[in-house]
C-alpha cells in the first residue's frame, strides 16, 4: 500500500494528498502533521517506515467539503486520490489481498473551486496566469465557478494594478518569471506558449479567429495557455466551463494600483474583510451574482463616458420608481444563483439541485422580462439587460417537467425525477411500491401466523428485508418446518429470513435499483441540454447581476440621498457636499453628524493644500473625493448634493509614514518608492491624493521632500491634486504656484478645550492645535503640560537665533516632571492587547494562564 501511495504522492509533490480509504480520506507523514496542526484533529500513527512509525490523520469522506475549506483557505493544495475500483474488482483481478486501485482524480486549490461550501458567494475567484513577452506582462484570469474569462497585456509597471484589481484567490506563473507576484505558484514553462494557447483557444470555441472576441496581444495569449495547462492539471484532463475570453486593455478602466486600493480601502478593508471598505458601505445587492459585479464594478471604474451614462440612465430609472425598485429587488432575492450552478455542471460537480436552479432562476428571468419590456420610458441599458433575460423557453419548460419541485443536492437516493415524466421509470416505481405495499402486508401475516405481536419485518443496508423477533420468541421461528431460515443472533432479537418476504425485497431492490438507473440516465441527459449554450445562460446571469446592481445601487441613493454625478471634457472636480461613506456611517453609529464639504478643483486651481489640527478631518476629506470619483465612474450616485467631473484616468492615494513593515521595507522608504511611482505615472487627467507625505522622516527632511513633491506635482504632472499636511511652512508656497490654493480644517478653542469643527474653510490653519489635541487624546496631564513648557521653549529659542533646539538646554529634567504620573498598569496593557474577536478556543486559554500570572506577578 505504501508503494502505492508514494507513487500517487510523488505526482503531487506541492499538495496534499488526501488518500482514500474505505470511508476516510487518510493523510501520511509531512502532509499528516500539516493537516493535523491545520484542522485541530488528532495525529496517530500507523505500521513503520524505515524503523520510525508512520505519522497519519484522517476526515470522514461525508465530512470532507469543511475540512477541505479550512485548508484551502490556509493556503495549502489537496489532491484527492480516490479508489477507481471497488474491493470487489479488485479482488477479482488480483486474488484476496490485492490492493483497491488507486487515482488522482483531482487537485484543489483556491483557484480552482466550484462548491459552493468552498467559496464565497458575493466574491469573484479567480485563478490567474501571468507571463511575460515582448516587454509586456500577460493576465489570464478565469472564475471557473461561473465560466467567466479574461485576458489583458499590459505594460509590466502597471501588472501589480492589473492583479490587485482581479484580487486573485490563485496567481500561477512561469518557473522562469522574474519578479514574480507575491505567493505565486511556479509552474512549468513550456505551458506559456502563446502560438498553441491560441491553436488551443480557437479548438476549445470552435472559431477560425480569436478576433471576433477582441484583441489579443502575445503575452496575454501565453498566459492564457498557462492558465489552461494549470486547469488541466486541477481536472485531470477535464476542462471546466470556460466562456469565450474577454480582451480587456488597460485604457478602459481607471488605472488604480495596489498601493491605493489598499489605501482607499475600495473593496477590501486594512485589516482585511469587507466590513469598513467603500464596496460594504454602497453594497446593497440581493444576490450573490450581484455582489460579485458590484464588486468588479468599483474595482475597474471606467473611462467611457457613454457606458457610464449608461449605467447611471439604468440606476436613476430604479431610483425615481421605487416600486419598480421593491418589486425587481424582492423577484432577485428568490432567485438561484445560476451562473455558479453552471460551473458546478460543467464541472461534473453538479446534481439534480444544479439543474432546479437552473430552472427556477432562468424562470425568474423569464417573468422579469414581460415585467421590464412592458415598462414605459426605457433607457437603453433596461432594454439590452431584458433582452438577454428571455430565451430559454424550451430548457425551463423541459426542466420544469423532469424534475420535481425541489431536487436534492446528491443524485445518489434518486427521487428528483417528477412523476409523469418518464412513463417506464413511473411504472418501476409502482413496482417498486408494490413490493412495498406486499411486504407491510406480510408483516401481518406472519405475525396471525405464528402469535407473535411484536414480530417485526425491518430493513437495513446488510441483510436486507428480514425479519425480527425478541429472543424469547425465536425458538418457534427456529423450527424447521416454520419456513423461516435463520439469518443473524443479536443481543436480545433474532433476525430471520422467509420464501415470500425474500421474492417481494427482489422485487422491490430490483425495481429500485432500475429506478435510480433510469433516473441517472435522465440527469445526464437533462445536464447536457443545460450545457448546450452556456453563453445564452451566462449572458441571463449577468443580466439578472445588472439589474440586481443598478436596483442596489438606486436604493442606495435613495437611502443616503446621493446624487448623480455629471461629468465634463476637461479635469475639473467640484463636487458640493462630499460625504465619505464609510466615516459618515461611523460617526452617525456613535450618535455623532457628519460635516459635508465642498471641494472645487478646475485647471486654476487645481492643487489645495489642505492644513489644520489633527483629527480635524484631513485625511477623510482627501479620501471622501477619491471615492467620489471611484463611484461616479463606476456608474454609481455620490454622496454629495452635486457632483461634476472630468474623467480620471488614473487615481492615487498614498499616506505618509503608515505602518507598512509587513511589506518588508522601512515605511519611509515605501512612502518615498510609492510618491516617485506617482511622480512617474500621473497625467493632467488623473488625479491624486497625498496625506502627509513626508512624514516618516525628520522634521528637515521631511518638509524639504514635501515641499519638492507638491512643486512637481504642480508644474510637472499637472493632475488634480490634495495635499493635506501637518507642516505649516508649505503654506508659503501659495505666493509661488499659482494653481495651488490654501485650504484649513476648522478649529476652535473653548474654554480651554479643542473643538474640531471637521469643516473645510479657505486659507492657511491660524496654528497648530498639536498640543490641544495631544490632551484631547488623553495623554496625562504632567505630560502636556511639560509639552507646553518645551514648546515655550522652543519657541522663544527659535524667535532668538533661529535654530530648532537651542534654548532646551536649561529646561529642567523631564523625570521631575514626570513623577506625578502614576506608573502604568500591566494587566490593563495585557487587556488591551487582546482582540477578542481574532481569538481562537486555545489562544484565549492561553491569555488566561497569562493573565493569571501577571495577577500574581
Ligand atoms: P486628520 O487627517 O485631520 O487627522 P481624520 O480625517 O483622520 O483627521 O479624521 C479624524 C476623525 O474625525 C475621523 O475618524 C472622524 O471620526 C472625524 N471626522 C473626520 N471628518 C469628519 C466630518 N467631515 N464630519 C464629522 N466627523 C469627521
Ligand atoms: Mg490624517
């Protein structure tokens, strides 16, 4: 056995190997130990190998779809061997101890999964390929739980854009790609041929040319044929459901590297997660297909104007109807999500359920298009999405007719097939019930027969039918002329067999077992009808995922009061009561008001440096006009009264002095590598955002390459810019950028206590607030008021001679100062240390015993 599965181990060297036997998928060794730790299960052993004891664990077969997840998502690959043969088979061909033969029947990794216990059901998962030829970087990503397909060549400096847009679940490339992706899968060169992935392409669509799908360019191509050789590999030969690719180009949409994503937090929160970022705070959606364009949407805002009038006609015809609006909502919430039960049929993943939902989610789209083609006043987009919900009369009718109102998930039992369907499969289930019927009339006959009241016939997956007495009964049943024949002896029954029972269970299995045939053939039939056009059925998916958006996205206007945004031909930003989404839905939980603000940027004035105290509302403003901007071109109202803009073609964002130690580099060297990306990249088009750059360095220093950064900005890049800063002295750079203007961040002092008013206002901050809001915050007493003393210093110093520290000489120590503050409490800063919310069983016993021991420390 051990040969056998070091033979299977060795064709999945990178996974682990999920061996199956009997009821149990087995693990072994390194993968035992990995699994174990993983999934909190117990690791045993088993026989020896070269004198030490196997290590192994094992998951139940029926319980396998959780434990798979939990690995997936820790980052491991499976691959499932299963046995191809049964014990019978086996020892047919091989005699008594021959071994059950053994396959790979599949490998699962994060991006190649189709169950829907595996994956998320508002989230895209795409697996994605990258390659590298003529100087450009190739992108092929596919969702192979609905089939979609893309491919994009793009310059290389804009391929970490291009992957944290898609947010891949998987990225494969070739062994020999330098600078490959982070945690990128190396795979064999030889697949990222562009010359037979596109041989291979036209195969696989049936089409002379690709160009009836778009452009594609060589090194889109040759990911493209690493995409499907990584495929092949996760099916075994068999290929998912793939749609004809889609040619993306990087001018289509807004370009958006990955340092502003994740700094604008658009679909993915800093900690990770929806909750808190701007797709959370717009996502009103009803269904899983609709959260997952939605989703795309916000992450590839687009440059046409015309399709984002489009969008926006569809989102202002739901939100001046809300009726329209509640009755389109409420049909999609009861639909199926049938682009994913597409994918699991073509993957040979999908039952009898697949196919109900096929029917009952094309059936809804069928109602819904009488409903929409009936409407008066149509835009465009209404009348193109309605037209792709219609269609498949013939497919729901014949569903509607084979299948019983809610079918199982699993074939095995059968019973999904409806009555009248299949006259024969009828009448052997009458036999069937016959035999039933037959049987339960015997049960009384044997019992007048022999006096036994509590005879029983029962029924279990050894014997069979059979009969059972208590104990005390059996004598008479053991009888030879009793005509029952003794089958088993338990603790307390004996179980018997008889003539006629044994003719009617033959009957009955065998009407049972003809029965699940014929119904397994109609599955079969019926699932590659389903499969005959699955463009037709995709195009009604995402149909149905339009209007789910669009109804979304008008309801989420109505319920913030957003407004439609205009856009113009040249770079102008005015927009009139911005509001940030997510800050606004924060301060409003803590029973606080959000303060709306104004922004105006035109070619005049197309740089605001903005000032003003510390939490006073500068980094939200910045960032409340770039999601402005990300939703106008996504197709979405803004929150704001009224919003005009010239199209962005690229938007950054970057913060200074943010803790990014994860990345590897010091955070002033990433500020600084991020700004000259900028500096680099950005147009009189697009638009940028700068929070305190140059803030991860000394004072110096950093007002000096703030200074310069604003000046290039200005009179290099030309874009729109925001530039919010602590360092009061770039005010002086108003008297000589004549786009630049002044901007401040309210603030008063009362009673001896700061007030940040979080309103916008012209002109230079009168000072800074630094010490106001340093109380504010909740540092001691003794502290401030020694800041105070030192700052007075400072001051007078720098009034003297001008230099930053002199005069600090003479302050007295800070410890005397310091003695009034009380020492710090050591469990309070274990308590706080704990986020309860991450805390698994063990760690939060763990934190116990911790703390514990501090208290008696
Ligand atoms: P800064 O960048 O000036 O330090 P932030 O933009 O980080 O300030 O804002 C600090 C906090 O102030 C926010 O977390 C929010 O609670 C509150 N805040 C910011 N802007 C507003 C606003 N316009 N209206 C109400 N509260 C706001
Ligand atoms: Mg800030």
């Amino acid at each position: 056995m051990m040969q056998q599965y070091h033979a299977l181990k060795a064709q999945s060297a990178d996974c682990l190997l999920f061996y199956r036997m009997g009821d149990f998928f087995e693990l072994f060794f390194d993968d035992a130990k990995a699994a174990a730790a993983c999934l909190d299960i117990a690791l045993t052993a088993r026989g020896e190998h070269g004198g030490n004891a196997v290590p192994m664990c094992g998951v139940p077969v029926h319980a396998a779809e959780g434990y798979l997840a939990r690995l997936i998502r820790a980052g491991h690959r499976v691959a499932i061997a299963e046995q191809v043969e049964s014990p019978a088979e086996a020892r047919k061909r091989g005699g008594s101890k021959a071994l059950v033969e053994r396959a790979i029947v599949r490998v699962i990794t994060a991006g190649t999964l189709t169950e829907e216990a595996l994956l998320d059901a508002r989230t895209a998962n795409w697996l994605v390929a990258v390659a590298e030829a003529g100087g450009m970087a190739g992108v092929a990503a596919a969702d192979i739980s609905t089939g979609r397909f893309e491919i994009a060549t793009v310059p290389l400096a804009s391929l970490d854009a291009e992957l944290a847009r898609l947010g891949p679940a998987e990225i494969v490339v070739p062994e020999t790609l330098e600078a490959a992706p982070a945690g990128a899968i190396p795979f064999s060169p030889r697949a990222f041929d562009s010359l037979a992935a596109e041989t291979r392409l036209k195969a696989l669509f049936g089409v002379a040319t690709l160009d009836g799908y778009g452009r594609f360019e060589r090194a889109g191509l040759a990911a493209a044929g690493g995409l499907l050789a990584y495929l092949d590999r996760a099916g075994q030969g068999a290929l998912p459901l793939m749609q004809p690719p889609v040619a993306r180009a990087t001018a289509d949409h807004m370009l958006i590297d990955a340092a502003t994503r994740e700094s604008l937090e658009l679909t993915c929160a800093t900690g990770g997660g929806r909750k808190g970022s701007l797709l959370d705070a717009v996502d009103r959606t009803v269904t899983g297909a609709g959260a997952r364009m939605l989703a795309a949407d916000i992450a590839a805002p687009l440059m046409d104007r015309a399709a984002i009038e489009a969008r926006l006609d569809l989102v202002q015809r739901f939100e001046r109807d809300p009726g329209l609006r509640e009755g389109l909502r409420s049909a999609l919430r009861a639909a199926p999500d049938i682009g994913r039960a597409l994918g699991r049929l073509a993957a040979g993943r999908g039952g009898p359920r697949d196919l109900g939902q096929l029917r009952d989610g094309l059936g809804e789209a069928r109602t819904l298009h009488k409903r929409l083609a009936s409407l008066d006043d149509r835009p465009p987009l209404l009348d193109e999405t309605a037209a792709r919900l219609a269609g498949h009369g013939a497919l729901i009718d014949l569903l509607a007719r084979a299948l019983v109102p809610v079918p199982p998930v699993d074939a095995a039992q059968g019973g999904y097939i409806a009555e009248g369907y299949d006259p024969a499969l009828d009448t052997l289930r009458a036999t069937g019930g016959e035999g039933r019927r037959a049987i339960a009339g015997l049960e009384a006959q044997y019992r007048a027969a022999t006096g036994i009241a509590g005879l029983k016939i029962r029924h279990n997956g050894v014997l069979g039918y059979h009969v059972e007495v208590q104990a005390r009964h059996a004598d008479a049943l053991m009888a030879a002329d009793s005509g029952f024949t003794h089958r088993q002896t338990l603790a307390g029954v004996v179980r018997f067999n008889a003539a006629d029972l044994h003719e009617q269970a033959l009957r009955v299995g065998q009407a049972g077992a003809h029965a699940l045939t014929a119904e397994a053939a109609h599955l079969e039939e019926l699932t590659a009808l389903a499969l005959a056009a699955p463009a037709a059925i995709a195009a009604t998916a995402d149909a149905l995922a339009r209007l789910d958006v669009a109804a979304g996205l008008a309801e989420r206007a109505a319920e913030g009061g957003w407004a439609r945004p205009g856009f113009t031909g040249h770079p102008c930003f005015e927009i009139a009561g911005g509001r940030h989404p997510v800050v606004e839905s924060a301060v409003a939980a803590s029973g606080g008001r959000f303060v709306a603000n104004d922004c105006a940027l035109s070619e005049e004035s197309r740089l605001w440096l903005v000032t003003g105290p510390n939490m006073g509302g500068k980094s939200t403003f910045l960032r409340q006009n770039a999601l402005i901007a990300v939703l106008a071109q996504a197709g979405s109202y803004v929150p704001a009264t009224s919003a005009t803009l010239g199209l962005v073609d690229r938007l950054f964002s970057r913060v200074g002095a943010s803790d990014n130690l994860a990345r590897g580099r010091s955070t002033f060297m990433v500020e600084m590598v991020e700004t000259a990306a900028i500096l680099a990249q950005a147009t009189p088009r697009s638009f940028v955002i700068l929070d305190e750059v140059g803030r991860g360095t000394s004072t110096y220093d950093g007002l000096a390459i703030a200074w310069a950064v604003v000046e290039a900005v200005h009179d290099m890049n030309r874009s729109r810019c925001l530039f919010a800063t602590h360092y009061h002295e770039l005010t002086r750079l108003a008297e000589r950028l004549d786009g630049l203007t002044l901007h401040h961040v309210r603030a008063r002092e009362w009673k001896g206590d700061l007030v940040l008013l979080h309103e916008l206002a012209r002109g230079p901050a009168d000072r800074s607030y630094g010490l106001a809001v340093a109380k504010l915050a909740g540092l001691p007493p003794p502290v401030v008021a020694r800041a105070k003393a030192v700052l007075a210093k400072l001051e007078k110093g720098r009034a003297a001679t001008g230099g930053l520290a002199d005069g600090l000489d003479d302050l007295p120590l800070f410890a005397a100062a310091a003695a009034a503050t009380p020492p710090p409490d050591p469990l309070r800063a274990l308590l706080a240390e704990i986020d309860v919310d991450a805390l698994s069983p063990r760690d939060a016993l763990d934190r116990l015993y911790a703390l514990k021991r501090a208290a008696e420390e």
